[in-house]
C-alpha cells in the first residue's frame, strides 16, 4: 500500500498539466494523450507549467493512488533523457527520485536573489 520502487515503470507526461485535475482527468489525459492504460500499475507523472507542482498517478490493488508535492521555493527539473517533443517519456526511478528530492530543480532568480 501507498509504495513506490524501481521495480516500477514511471511514464512522464511531457506536457504542461492544470493542477486541479484528479483521478477521472488525469486518467483521460493517460488514455487519449499518452496512449496508455491507467490500471495498468505503471506509475504516471504530471507537472504543471510553473513547473513547481508534481503529481504522480498509480494503480495498486484496491484504486488509484494521487501523489502531490507542491515546492515552497524553486522549480523541478527535467532528466536530461526526456526529449522536448516526446509527449509521453520514460523516466527511470532514480530521475524521478532526483526530482522529488531537489536534485534536478532549478531556483527561481527572486527566489535565489531575495533568500541565498
């Protein structure tokens, strides 16, 4: 329950995502414009433009698990494997770990300007 590895297939969806969007939506974006089966137990990664929201969608036995992680400061990164004009990547797991732990982030000029 609720556990994520690096046995586990995490598909990017490389284009821009509304943050309101949930289970339903998130998983009509999975089916028409990634291609994809949303119970399939891979894992699926949304950001929105601003680029400091993620949110991870994930079959596990018994529903769907939602992920979300709003940044207080900065703005996530992208792994170098994902092209500009793939709309669905894969990403492996210690990219998306990267992410989430700030490894690949880029502060904001105010942000870096006004607190470092």
């Amino acid at each position: 329950m609720f556990s994520l590895n690096d046995s586990m297939r995490y598909l990017l969806y490389n284009r821009p995502t509304d943050m309101r969007k949930s289970f339903h939506t998130l998983s009509g974006i999975i089916t028409d414009a990634m291609g994809q089966d949303p119970c399939s137990g891979n894992v699926y990664i949304f950001i929105n433009r601003a680029r400091d929201r993620i949110k991870l969608l994930h079959w596990e036995p018994g529903g769907m698990v939602l992920y979300s992680k709003l940044l207080e400061a900065g703005t996530l990164g992208k792994p170098d494997s994902v092209n500009d004009n793939e709309v669905c990547a894969n990403i492996e797991w210690r990219e998306l770990v990267m992410i989430g732990n700030h490894t690949i982030f880029r502060l904001d000029a105010h942000y870096s300007q006004t607190y470092l």
